[in-house]
C-alpha cells in the first residue's frame, strides 16, 4: 500500500512540474503582447524594450522559466504587472471561494445523477430511464452561462429571491454567502449532473448484466439489496473516474462562472489576467486551478485503489 | 415404457417435478417456443443429468424453476414443481424465499458469478443473511464451515479474500459452498465442470457425489460433457433442440441409447462404451 | 419481408442530422436568408421586442437580432468544424504514430498527451487566446488543441485493436510499405469511432467557441457570435429577455443536434443494440 501511495504521489509531482512547463510556454510563446497590454498600444517600441527588460522578458525562454521556478518554490509567484501586487498571498484569499464553488456544484452534480442514474438502470428501458435519460441529454446541452443567465432573470428580476452577484466569505454570514452561490452552484452543478447521470446509468446496467447479479437473484436476495449490496459497489468505480474527469472540467468552467456572477474567486483572477496579459497573475491563477485538477484525480486515483480489491493487489505487487 | 428407477418413491412426490413446459423466447416483438413440452422429474437423493449440446434449451429449463429467466423469455405453458410447492403460482416474494433456500443454483462460470468487490466469505454466508436474518458479519464468520466442507484449506483466511485470489477450482468449490449453505432439497448445477483441468473436475464431482451421499440433497446436472455424466449420474435426460429426446438410467443410456440423436452423440465421444469409474485415465 | 432502410434505428441520427442540417444551411445562405445586414445601426430601434419587422427584436445598437443570430451559426459552424478537424486529424497522427511505432515514440507521444489532458478544457483554450490573441482563427486554433489529446487517446486504442489483426501481418510481410498500410488497412478501420467522437466535438467546439466569445476572448463586436450576443444581453437583461434567450437558444438546439448524431451513431453503430 505504501508503495502505491508513493508512486501515485511521485507522478503527480512530475505532473505538476511538467504542467508548470507548458503552462509557461503557451503563456509566453508570444513576444510584446505583455508590453503592450500595459502600456497601451501606442507604447513606442523603446518603451516597450524597457517595460520587457525591467521584468526580464527579454531573456531565453528557458532563463525565464528556471527563474520562475526558483522563486515559486519558496512561495514567490511574483507580482502583477498592472498593479505591483504579489500574486502569492492574492491567490491565497481567492482559493476558498473557488473551492466552496466548485464542491457546492459537485456536490448538486451527484446528488442528482446518483440516485437518478441507478433509478434508470433498475428500471432500465422503462418510462423512468427513457424520461431521465432525455432529462440529461436536454440538460447536459445547455451551456452552463446561459443557465447562469436564465437563473438570474428567474430568482433576481422576477421572484427577486436572490442578489445577482457578489460574495460574503462563509465565515462572516454564511445565510448570505449561500445566498449568493445557489445560482452560481446551480448553474455548474445542474449540467454537471446530466453527463455524471448518463455515466451512473450506463455504469449500472453494465453491471445488472452481470453474472453475479444473477447469483444474487438466484440467493433469494431482493431487487433492492441486490442493488445495494452487489451493484453500487461495483458501478461506483468506473462512476468515479469519470466524475473526477468532470470535476476537473467544472473547475475550468469556473473561470466564466466567477466573472458573470463578480465571485472574487481564482477564475475570475485567471479572467483578469488573460485581459490585461498580466503574465504572473495568468501563470498563477492557471497553476492553482491545474493543482486543484490533478490533486482531485490523484485522490481519485487513490479512493479507488481503495473500493477494488483488483487495483489495490496491483499497488502491492 | 417403465425402466427401474431406484431413486423413485411411492410416499413422497418428486424434489423437482416439470411437466410438459414450453418456453418462448423474444425476438423482435415476436415469440418463439425455444423448449417444447418438456417433462422431467428428479427424486429425492437422486443425481439427474440433463445432457445436450448448447442451444437445446437445457440451461433455460432449469433456469424457469428458479424463475430466473431472462427478460426476453417467457413460461408459456405447464407446470412446475418443488416437492409440494406449485412454482408457477408463487409471487416474486414467495420465489425469493425458495431461491437459496430449499434450491439452489451453481451457475457456469464461477468467476464472473462472484462478486468482484465482495470477499469470499461474505458471499458464500450471504444466503444465511437473506433467509435467517443474519447480520451479513456474522454469516461471514460462519461460512467458514460451509468453505470446509467443499475441501478449502484455510477457510479462515480464505473468507476474508476476494475472488480473483482464488483459483478455478477453488471458486467454483466457493460457489458450490454458496449453494449447500442452507441445505436445499434441489441443487441445480449448471455445467460446474467445464471451465476446470481434468483433475480439479475429478474433485468437483467427488465433491458432489459425497454431498449427495451424506445430505441426501437432489442434483440437477446440467453438461454437455458425457464422461462426467457417466460418473456421476442415476438417471439421464437427453435434450435437444428443445425437447427431451430420451431418458433413462445411466448405464442403460451408454449401453443401449434408443434415440438416433443419443447415438449420435455417443458416436462422437471418444472411447466411452461404458461408465467410467472415478480416477479412471481416458 | 423486404429489408429496407432501418429508420428506426437510425432515428437519433436523422433527427440530429436535420436539425444541424438546418443550421449548417442558415450559416451557408446566411447573406439570402437574413433579412437584414448584422451591422445595420438603427439606435432609435434599440432593445426592442419581437415584431413584425424584427422577428427577434433588436440588440443595445438597433441591430436586428434574427439577422445577427444567422450569421453568428457561421461564425460556429465554422469554429466547430475547423476545431474538430485539427483535433481529428493531429489527434490521429500521433494516435496512430504512437500505436504503430511502439516503444519510446509510443511512451513519449502518450505521456504528452495525458499532460495535456489533465488540464481542465477551458483553462487550455482560454490560456491559448491569451497568448495568440482574440481572433476567431485563434479560438479555432485553441479549441483545436484542446482536441487533440482526446482524439490521440481514441485513433490509439483503435488503431491497437486493428493491429492485433491479422490483415497487418499479412501486409507488412508481402513488403506494403508503412504508409500505404496506414492508409489502406488501418484507417478505414478505425473511421467509425473517430466519426463517433468528432460528432462530440462538434458540439464541444460550439460550447467553449461561445464560451470564449462570451468572456470577449472570441468573435470581436461587431462581429456577431452567440457568445457575445449572450454576454450584451446579460447586460441588458431587464429591457429585452430575447437578447437572453435567443442566443442560448441556437446553442443549446446546434449542441443538441451533435449530441444526437453522435449518441445516435453510437447507437447504430453498437453490434450489441437489441431492437
């Protein structure tokens, strides 16, 4: 055991590092457009060569990139070029927002598309799988900032149920705070939940198709715990790859999520960045929201090794 | 034409009587008959085999006495019965209590029978959960003599395992455990012995025959392999296509099969004028 | 019986068929179609409502919506298309290169990949637009990147399966050379599932090419792209629900329509789909 987790845990660091790399590379791979976004497009071209000198822009690729490591270690993300303000200690107090809005939406993802997934397979072919099923197939083409949108002229202009933006950390008020992420939760979460419903459905039937699901029948033993006992353990595994898969896209997806609905959160952050080219933001932000996305699969990685008894003898050999 | 079967008995009825069953399968909305008015019957401690090649509807005969058939299949006439119990009048709920219970079923392919996800022990003892309310632990625990009595060294250890770490033989030994837990009055087992090497198959049957011997438990045995039937069995059905084509006492099948399908098969099968006894080389 | 053309099930494909259909022929005939130019100002018309001379009503400068909506499919269309065929087509060279290669190629070309596919999708493509730069070339460059690992990962294991085969053996031993094999035996094989994901792409494409637009990282005003129609009627929700509505609507119905060829050719396409 202690040597998968050691290997799982050596795989992510090289992973991290090598995503650092290439994080670095598309965001620099072209020259001046930094420059300019600061200076404005009428910079003359001695002003920018100073701008790119002063922050050693100028240097090889990979000079630049050895030093932005070097720093990072230590904690030193380096400072925004539009307002001097380090990046490091900004992305620390935007994380929490980021991370309540990406579980919330998770979390209304899977307690939709659990329950209804495995209700569709054991009724598999029945009206309840083919009207679920269309469910998810409608939902799951909606894009998640049109939902945002609908959601707002629903519970802000009609029912004035709930302020249009916003954050109130969850500490200070937390009635206020989940005020203010229903509609963002909701607008992730519910498209989320279609894609992870017709995962959980297929992951399912699969299984009921299997022999030992009639070695269960043939005890004696109930639809309801032949479900339980033998089907959920099983569906599960591949069900969670896949949602660990859809986390990681849902994490992405809050970089538009933050901006419609003004939550300080990294996206948001990332968003900034990308406008005003500010490279150190762009490069932080990118890599925190990357740690969260492989920190997830690697937990993933290892809750499975865990749940079947397969993978976690192959740990050991 | 009434030959002698020993195992037949004027003052109980049979474990397992069918009469005259048809089963119809689905195929694009329109229903087929796949068994056609098959009848047979097994005794108290009696060892029946039901021979056939695959698709002669052997395999769904049994699987209608469980009613345990698939979706696409239907019982559309005759009778079915467990000793007294009408099998065909009981509710789903009055079939989970026989199934495990008074019958059991020792499916084909032992390794994709198990669960996966579930160890040993907690399978096999799984039965005494369902039908004596057993927390699942604690049948856990006591399946430890169930994996005795089907000759599994180091029961203990072996109950906490999962199927992939045991062998062929040792899973389909599980699954026959599995079967025996609450001593059924039926066990239908379906080709046990196919997957296995010779010799594990020798230990299977042994198995088998010993459990007859002390519990006097009735065996439907389902194969296509006719050595093993040879070995093991009182009485013979032949199946095919989807109706019995002949039965008879064992050694009167081998000797002098009446029906030309019989003799085909017999035909087929290398050296097998007579029965062979246990141990025997080809 | 006589055996015709199994409509039946083939019915998700049709259906997804004709409605990308439809749109495909709105993004074509774009210029005949729409009855007014997507860049006509008419600021006293402004934020109106559905009418008999504005179908869908008009946008903040008096543009007709209807007409913006048409030519914003093109602008999709032809990001999605685009898209999906760099991921396609580089996605399958390095599958294939990888799988028939073997070895160190296989390892290093896979290990690449999987990086790239461990970046969430729309961090990629919006990190890619930050340093190419806002354009719809770029956002077609971007998404197509994106692709490319996932496609990768398919043509791959597909092509693994067509080498187990025989057929390969068979060529290589009578002197076929490496890339009349890999045209003639390998890639007609593995055609079907690629057809099956490009179908998702399409849709994916759609997706993230108005996301991008929406956050203004895509089509540039004024050119009309349904993105950044969304993102101005979230601006101007209280006065026009149909600068909201109509927008998310084409999205959602082009989305749909891949969503169902690609299930629906899935479907058909299953050796194991009972009727």
């Amino acid at each position: 055991m202690a040597r998968f987790l050691l290997t799982r845990l050596a795989a992510f660091v090289l992973t991290m590092f090598a995503a650092s790399i290439i994080l670095f590379i598309a965001i620099n791979v072209v020259p001046g457009s930094a420059a300019r976004s600061a200076l404005g497009i009428d910079a003359t071209p001695q002003a920018i060569a100073r701008f790119e000198a002063s922050r050693g822009l100028d240097r090889p690729l990979v000079v630049q990139y050895a030093e932005w490591l070097r720093k990072a270690v230590t904690g030193d993300l380096g400072t925004s070029f539009q307002n001097g303000v380090p990046v490091g200690p900004e992305l620390l107090t935007r994380i929490p927002v980021t991370l309540e809005l990406a579980l919330l939406a998770f979390l209304v993802a899977n307690l939709i598309a659990f329950p209804l997934g495995v209700m569709a397979a054991a009724r598999h072919q029945g009206w309840v799988d083919r009207a679920f099923s269309t469910l998810a197939s409608l939902l799951g083409a909606v894009p998640n900032f049109w939902l945002a949108t609908l959601l707002v002229m629903l519970f802000t202009l009609w029912l004035r149920w709930l302020p249009p933006g916003g954050y109130v950390p969850l500490g200070t008020d937390p009635v206020a705070n989940l005020k203010l992420m229903i509609m963002p939760a909701l607008s992730l979460g519910l498209v989320s939940s279609a894609l992870l419903l017709r995962i959980m459905r297929a992951s399912m039937i699969e299984v009921l198709s299997r022999d030992y699901i009639r070695t269960a029948h043939a005890k004696g033993a109930s639809e309801w715990v032949t479900l339980r006992r033998h089907g959920l353990r099983n569906a599960t595994i591949p069900y969670i790859n896949v949602a660990a898969v859809e986390f990681g896209f849902l994490f992405g997806s809050v970089v538009v999520i933050e901006d419609i609905f003004q939550l300080p959160g990294i996206g948001s952050l990332v968003l900034v960045g990308i406008i005003n080219r500010d490279y150190p933001v762009l490069m932080g932000g990118a890599l925190v929201i990357t740690l969260f996305v492989l920190v997830t699969n690697l937990l993933v990685d290892i809750a499975v090794g865990f749940l079947d008894p397969r993978r976690a003898k192959e740990g050991q050999a | 034409m009434m030959e002698n079967r020993p195992h037949e008995r004027t003052d109980r009825p049979p474990t397992l009587s069918i009469e005259n069953l048809t089963i119809e399968f689905s195929r694009r909305r329109v229903w087929t008959p796949v068994v056609r008015d098959v009848s047979l019957r097994i005794w108290p401690g009696e060892i029946v085999g039901v021979i056939g090649e695959s698709g002669s509807g052997k395999t769904l005969t049994s699987l209608a006495a469980l009613r345990l058939l698939p979706r696409q299949a239907r019982i559309a006439a005759g009778k079915v019965r467990l000793g007294e119990t009408d099998i065909l009048s009981r509710t789903d709920a009055q079939m989970r209590e026989l199934r495990g219970n008074r019958m059991a079923l020792i499916p084909q392919d032992a390794m994709q029978s198990l669960n996966p996800t579930m160890r040993v022990g907690h399978q096999v003892g799984e039965p005494l959960n369902l039908h004596r309310g057993m927390p699942l632990r604690a049948a856990a625990a006591a399946a430890r003599k169930f994996l005795e009595t089907v000759r599994i060294r180091e029961p203990e250890r072996r109950a906490r395992e999962f199927p992939h770490q045991f062998s062929g033989g040792m899973q389909q030994r599980a699954m026959i455990a599995m079967g025996l837990a609450l001593a059924p009055d039926l066990l239908i087992a379906d080709e046990p012995t196919t997957a296995l090497d010779v010799t594990v198959q020798a230990q299977v049957l042994k198995l088998l025959r010993e459990i007859r011997d002390n519990s006097g438990t009735s065996i439907l045995f389902i194969t296509h392999d006719l050595g093993v039937v040879a070995e093991l069995c009182d009485w013979v059905y032949v199946m095919r296509e989807g109706s019995v084509v002949e039965e008879g006492p064992v050694r009167r099948i081998f000797a002098a099969p009446q029906a030309e399908y019989t003799r085909m098969l017999l035909a087929a099968t290398p050296s097998l004028h007579e029965p062979r006894r246990a141990g025997e080389a080809a | 019986m006589t055996t015709g053309f199994n409509w039946h099930r083939w019915r998700l494909a049709i259906t997804g068929s004709i409605i990308i259909g439809i749109i495909l022929i709105a993004a074509i005939f774009a210029p005949w179609l729409a009855p007014y130019s997507p860049y006509d100002l008419d600021v006293a018309a402004m934020l109106q409502g559905p009418s008999a001379a504005h179908w869908l009503g008009t946008d903040e400068l008096g543009r007709d919506t209807l007409s913006r909506l048409i030519y914003a499919a093109r602008i999709s269309m032809q990001v999605a298309f685009i898209a999906a065929g760099v991921g396609l087509v580089c996605g399958t060279l390095i599958g294939v290169t990888a799988a028939y290669f073997g070895g160190l190629v296989d390892l290093v070309l896979m290990r690449l990949m999987e990086l790239l596919f461990s970046f969430p999708a729309i961090l990629l493509a919006v990190v890619l637009m930050a340093s190419l730069g806002t354009s719809i070339l770029n956002a077609m460059i971007a998404i197509g990147i994106v692709f490319i690992p996932g496609f990768s990962r398919l043509a791959r294991a597909a092509t693994e399966v067509v080498l187990r085969e025989q057929y390969v053996e068979s060529a290589r031993a009578i002197g076929m050379s490496n890339t009349r094999i890999l045209f003639r035996e390998i890639l007609p094989n593995i055609i079907a599932p690629l057809l099956v994901e490009a179908a998702v792409a399409f849709s994916y494409a759609i997706l993230l090419e108005s996301a991008l637009s929406f956050l203004g990282l895509g089509a540039q005003p004024p050119e009309p792209s349904w993105g950044n129609m969304l993102n101005v009627g979230r601006g101007f929700m209280a006065q026009s629900l149909m600068l909201s509505l109509a927008p998310g609507m084409a999205i959602f119905l082009t989305v749909l329509g891949f969503n169902f060829i690609g299930d629906g050719l899935r479907d058909a396409l299953d050796p194991h789909m009972k009727d």
